[in-house]
C-alpha cells in the first residue's frame, strides 16, 4: 500500500482590514466552505462555539470524489494574532497569523 504525501498549501494574502476582522472572519468555522479548497462544512463541538485552545470542531471535507469528516482540536488562538490547529492524524494550518 502506498502511503499519501499530506496536502500542503500556503496562501499569504495583504488584506487592508483591522486583523481582529479578519480573525473574525476566519474563525468563523461555519464560514470554512466559503474559504477552503476541501472543507465543505464545519461547526463547532462539544461545550464551545468559538475559537478557544481546546476547542473541537467537526469538517466535513471533499476533494474530487474522495469525502472525509476531521474533529481538529485549537493549538493556538489569539485574536487579532494568530488561529491554528491540528487535525487528528495529519497536518493542521495556521491560517490566520498577524
């Protein structure tokens, strides 16, 4: 069996907005099919519905004919600053870092 490579993708974009508008925006995690080339769908899990180290959120991912749910768990989240996490079993993104 051959083991996949991981996905990897950086975009970096200058966006004249206040970074806590834009943080907003991509901490929004029901927003992610808006944003994201795989990531059709998400909400947030368990007691949270926002942006916390710890949080969990649930993706429903598609890419070509391949469909796949992740829970990634916040490794860092600091408003105006920096959201990151980790997807179980792969890479997770920071994919907002002011």
């Amino acid at each position: 069996m051959t083991k996949h490579q991981p996905i990897s993708v950086t975009v970096e974009r200058t966006i004249p907005a206040p970074p806590e508008t834009l943080y907003d925006i991509v901490t929004d995690v029901g927003r992610i099919g808006e944003m994201s080339p795989e990531c059709r769908a998400a909400e947030w899990v368990g007691k949270t519905d926002g942006p916390d180290v710890g949080a969990r959120f649930k993706g429903k991912n598609e890419l070509g004919k391949n469909k796949w749910n992740t829970k990634p768990t916040v490794t860092a989240a600091q408003r105006g600053q920096v959201f990151e996490f980790k997807v179980p079993m792969g890479f997770g993104p920071t994919i907002f870092n002011h």
